[in-house]
C-alpha cells in the first residue's frame, strides 16, 4: 500500500530559497501563488494610475509585493513569529516602542494602549508614521507609510472594512496632515487605504496605509517624526 512521503519540514531559521510554501507563515492566496512563480524582470510593478483603480474599486487584495520581496516576506514573518510569537508583538516592541495597558487589554483579545483621545488621529501623541519595511511593489517614486494608531479604528462586522464614519474621519485625517503638506496639487499625490481584517498581515495594532508620490525628503522626515513616544 502506497504512503504519503513524510511533511517536509521547515528549516529553524529559513530564507527566502528555503521557505516551505506548502507550510507558509500565513495563508497564501492564488495571486500570491502566481508571484511567486514570476521572475523578478518579469513582475509588472504597480503604478500610480494601477494604485487609484485599485483603490478606487477596494481591490486591495491585488496589492502584490514583488516575487523576490515576497519569498523574504515569508521568510522574515517566520523567523520572527518563532522569536517573539507572532508578528504584533515585533511591532509593539521593537518598531513602535509602545506599552500595552494592562487594564484595558485582555489575554485573549489584542494589545490596548492608553490615548488622549477617544478618536483616531486626533492627538500626536495617539499615533505614529513609520515607513512601510515591507512594501507593495511599486514603481519608483512612490513612497508606502504606515499610520499606527493607539486608538481603535472602527470596522464593520462583515468583512472588517472601514464604517463611514471611520471612513470620513481617516479622510480628514489625511487631508490635514499629508495633503496640505505637499501643496499645490497634493490631493492627486496622496493615496490611503485600510486593508480589511481578513488582508492584515499585523493584527491587533489598528495602522492605515499611506501613499505619497515623490514626496521631498524633509516633508518624510517630518511626517515619521516620533510624537507619540
């Protein structure tokens, strides 16, 4: 009688040559699968006119990361859910720097943090922009930030997308501190999204992702200036 050949087991500290992609870090959707199997030269990279369709349409799970950067993405979300248990808490500790309150957060449920303000974005000290370590493949001179928030952002309980109200409130958001910066046509070089629950790769910290489009240095250097810490 014929037997399955044994699991193939992930190396302790795999790379992106090693990583076992039938045994990934998180679940692998088939657009995924199909970067993985294009070569880097062959890999359509995402333009700016590509980002407003994606936008536009909330078809944010053609978001795809470059094959090469993919293969690492899966083995650096291994390693380091093996080191610190999941990748939240990497994110908490050494890239955010916060503190979970011990009152307001449950074993179960994910980190809560104390905040002025009861509404996102509305305090410097609730929130922190950090450039993207890992971003989506897109063309040059487009930049993806990060916005962490020490307040939770309010989704809706179908498929975790951003309530109206939540959605107004992160346009304004955007509006007052990216947009106006950039100047004179700013409102067509700025770009936001909030991945659904179901798309996050970092659960329990509530973060929307920014899109600039050759935004000068200092403007990024003032953008991801700590206010929160």
């Amino acid at each position: 009688m014929p037997t399955k050949p044994p699991k193939e087991v992930m190396p302790e500290n795999p790379t992106a040559d090693t990583i076992n992609l039938d045994n990934p870090p998180f679940p692998l959707t088939s657009i995924d699968r199909a970067v993985l199997a294009t070569r880097d030269e062959d890999y359509h990279r995402i333009t700016w006119t590509d980002l407003h369709q994606i936008i536009a349409t909330n078809t944010l799970e053609n978001l795809k990361r470059l094959p090469s950067d993919l293969r690492r993405y899966l083995a650096w979300s291994h390693n380091i859910k093996s080191h610190y248990g999941g990748i939240t808490p990497y994110v908490v500790q050494e890239r955010l720097h916060w503190t979970p309150s011990p009152s307001a957060s449950t074993p179960a449920g994910p980190p809560a943090f104390a905040h002025k303000s009861d509404i996102p974005f509305a305090e410097p000290e609730d929130f922190a922009v950090l450039t993207n370590d890992w971003p989506y493949g897109f063309e040059e001179g487009i930049v993806h930030l990060v916005v962490w928030s020490k307040v939770p952002i309010a989704v809706d309980e179908e498929r975790g997308d951003l309530t109206a109200e939540a959605r107004r409130g992160v346009e304004e958001f955007v509006e007052r501190f990216f947009v106006r910066a950039m100047g004179e046509g700013g409102r067509e070089r700025v770009k936001w999204f909030k991945n659904w629950v179901s798309l996050q790769s970092v659960r329990g910290v509530d973060h929307v992702h920014v899109l600039v489009r050759n935004a000068p240095p200092d403007l990024l250097r003032m953008w991801t200036e700590r206010r929160d810490l």
